[in-house]
C-alpha cells in the first residue's frame, strides 16, 4: 500500500471535521482507498451521543441503504455472463407471475423502466415494508408512470424486484447469493443486512431550528434489501471500492464491469453531470468522472465513489437522516488526493521484441486526411492520432490471421483492420472499419476504386 503523505492526511482530516461541523452531523466517517486498499480514514463527532466525543472508525457500521443496489446490479451482470439471463429479457419472461410486459433488465438496471418509485403501500410513511409475496403483489399493482427510455426516474421498487429475479434464478435469498458470490470473496465480513451487533454509528434526525439529535429507529425493510438493505463499514467499502477500480474474475469480469460504466440514460439533462450505467451512478466533476452510489436511509447517508483511472475511491458516512451530499464529500477526498498526492507514475519497461510481420507497418499512416501512428507496446499494435487528448487510450488491436486485427479498445473497437501488401510483401495500404490509410494523405477523390 503507498501511504498518503501526512500533510495531506492533515488536509483531508479538516476536510471532514468542516463537514461534521457545518453539517451538524453527530457522527462522520471520511476514507480514502488506493493502489488496492484503504489507504485512510478519520472519525468525527461522536459514534454514540450515549458516549460523547468517541468518533466512529473505520470499522464502524453505517447503514449503506442504496450503495446496495451496486451488488446487486454486479450480480445480476454475473448471471447474465454465466448465461442465465440476457439485459434484453423482460420481468414476465423471468418471473412469470408478474404483469407490465416488455420491462428489460437493462431498463431496471439504469432507471430506465417508467416504473414508480416505491412499492405500493405509502411504505416509507407507514414503516411496513412487503415481504416477497407483497413485492410481486404490489408491482403488479404499482404504475408504469412514463415511458421506457423517455426519461430517467429511480426506482426502489424496480432494484427489489431485481433482487427477486436474483433469488428464483440461484434458488436461495438475495442476500445469501450476494453473500456467496461478492462479499466471500471479496472479504467483505461487516457487510450485512442491517446491523450485525459490532461497533456501529447510532443514526440520528438533527431538527432544523434546535441542536438536540433524536435517535433513528433500525428499519427492517424486507423484499425491499436487495435496493437499500445493507449495512457496511468503510474498510470494507474500501475493499468494494478497489473491486470496481480493478475487477477480479471470480466476482465479474473487467469487461463487463466496463460496460456496467457506460452511460445508459442522462440524470441531469440540464448540465450532464449525473448519469446512470447498469446500477451505477456517474458523476462528473470537470474532467474527472467517478463511479459509484449514494444511500440514505433513516439516521445514515453515505456514498462511495471510484476514480477508475487512478484507482482511487472517497468514502464518506454520515449519521444523520440529512447530511451535506454525500457525494460531494467523497468526491472531495479524491480530488485533493490525487491533486496533492498522486500516486508515482508507472515505470516504462522497455518492450522485448517487435512482431516481424508489424515492422513495416509502423509509423504515420492516413486516413480522410488525418494522420494516425502505428506503434508497438510489449508486441502489440496500437495506433492513436497525435492530436488525440493524452486521457484518452489509443486503440489496440489482436492478431486474428495474416494481415487481419481486430480492434479491441479505443477507437474503432470491435472493426477490423487489413492490411495489404505489395508482391515484396511490404505494407502499402490499410482499411481500418473499412477506411483507408495509406502512407502519403490523400482526398476522396484522389482514391482509387479497385
């Protein structure tokens, strides 16, 4: 693990005491992970106004409320990768005792369903929350409110019922599935639903006009775990967190938990600074994007976010019913880290050997009267143009045969790329997604057919 330079964990300290203060939260846990786990972390205010002036740790339990609807969408992507559903299958395909036909996972992973908020019942109002016979109950009855795709609306209702196609598939709880398949390996162990009795942050409703908190009660909010059920500490946030920077196989693969982080559908139409993937929120904050999610439930707001490119993450925990955005917090963490204390940059290691059949293709060739280079890193072609951003990857291809790549990231992904050859067998042109290069840069019209 690199440690965070002590001025800058004197920074962030202040960061979350201002945060504590302003806020008039009881209790504040802020966390920084890196380079594979947490790296910092810093109580404020009191874990238990019962015991005043003991903050909560890191390893004090918050209700992490909505955060669980990550694992749950990461869940639902393993199944799809092990085939035992598909994005574009619907809710009455997978639970044949359900109506509103032609709903996608897809839909219900990015929010996309039209479907309402919460299940029927005024449950947040009542406190009486469905069990999994009244969650398929309830949306039978509930309303599709817009149309799919129209426009973005969070759903509870829509995350529970992923929840119920998660355990028919694997035929135990939710819960034991998320356990079996995320939490084990991932070594998450305070991670439960709901409080599991250890060191915990006691949640707590500040009134706006007096400065006496009142207690929370613990919600158990039944079918409804599988969109806000858990409970999570931030160690073991930070351990959830360096998983999204830098995937393992045995929970999901990379490829997939990049897809996972592709716009699906804009939150905020007005400036394009939310959006949402397949059950994670993205935000922006300049030319930073983050990945991760917010929760909140009665006496604890919380929120993780992922820095993907530097694989750096901000937790932030509050013990409070109304909080400063927690969001902003963890965002806040991230960006003086990584302003005031990047990581060093990766060393080159010099590559060993370049693949015979690339030396003549190497170097600047054009396309629509643009120049891209053809370069090698550690035996693999890659090409970038020179006026591409230095954030932005250049695309990489992999051998299929003689002459033929496929694009497998960056520009083009997916599009082949030939190359031909003169009767010497050198390189005298290229048709990369069918568009051709050739050393000198030509117009269209000076192309000849044939």
């Amino acid at each position: 693990m690199t440690e965070i330079a002590a001025p800058t964990q004197v920074a962030l300290s202040r960061i979350v005491a201002e945060r504590q203060s302003k806020g008039r939260v009881p209790g504040v846990v802020g966390a920084v992970a890196r380079d594979g786990s947490l790296a910092w972390s810093h109580g404020a205010g009191s874990a238990d106004l019962d015991s005043p002036g003991v903050p909560p740790t890191a390893d004090s339990q918050f209700l992490i409320a909505s955060q669980s609807k990550t694992l749950t969408a990461v869940t639902i992507m393993a199944l799809r990768d092990e085939g035992k559903l598909n994005l574009d299958d619907t809710v009455d395909q997978l639970l044949p005792d359900t109506n509103h036909a032609g709903i996608t996972v897809r839909q219900m992973l990015s929010h996309a369903s039209g479907m309402q908020r919460e299940p029927v019942g005024d449950v947040w109002d009542l406190m009486k929350f469905p069990s999994r016979d009244e969650l398929v109950t309830g949306w039978n009855a509930a309303e599709r409110i817009g149309k799919p795709h129209h426009r973005f609306h969070y759903s509870n209702l829509v995350f529970s019922l992923l929840g119920e196609i998660i355990a028919r598939i694997e035929g135990r709880s939710w819960y034991d599935t998320v356990k079996a398949r995320i939490l084990d390996p991932l070594e998450m162990r305070r991670t439960t639903v709901g409080m599991d009795g250890g060191p915990a942050q006691t949640g707590y409703y500040v009134p706006p006009f007096s400065d006496v908190p009142v207690k929370e009660p613990l919600l158990d909010i039944g079918a409804m775990d599988a969109c806000g059920g858990l409970a999570s500490t931030a160690e073991d946030l930070a351990k959830w967190a360096m998983f999204v920077a830098n995937p393992v196989d045995e929970v999901l693969s990379k490829d997939t938990l990049d897809e996972m982080c592709q716009v699906q559908i804009m939150a905020d139409v007005d400036r394009w600074q939310l959006a949402f993937g397949l059950g994670f929120m993205l935000l922006r904050r300049g030319d930073r994007l983050f990945v991760g999610h917010d929760g909140g439930m009665p006496g604890h707001i919380t929120s993780t976010f992922v820095d993907r490119s530097s694989g750096t993450a901000g937790i932030a925990l509050f013990g409070a019913t109304s909080s400063p955005a927690p969001s902003a917090l963890a965002t806040d963490l991230i960006i003086k880290v990584l302003e005031d204390d990047p990581l060093p940059p990766e060393p080159w290691i010099p590559g060993t050997s370049v693949p015979a059949e690339l030396t003549g293709v190497l170097g600047t060739w054009f396309t629509e009267g643009s120049p891209f280079v053809f370069s090698v890193r550690n035996g693999v072609l890659e090409a970038k143009s020179p006026a591409a951003a230095e954030y932005q990857s250049p695309a990489v291809f992999e051998r299929l045969s003689d002459d033929t790549y496929r694009t497998v990231s960056g520009r083009e992904t997916g599009e082949l790329l030939r190359i031909t050859r003169d009767p010497a067998g050198h390189p005298t042109k290229l048709h990369w997604a069918t568009y051709l290069c050739t050393r000198e840069p030509l117009s269209f019209g000076e192309i000849k057919p044939g």
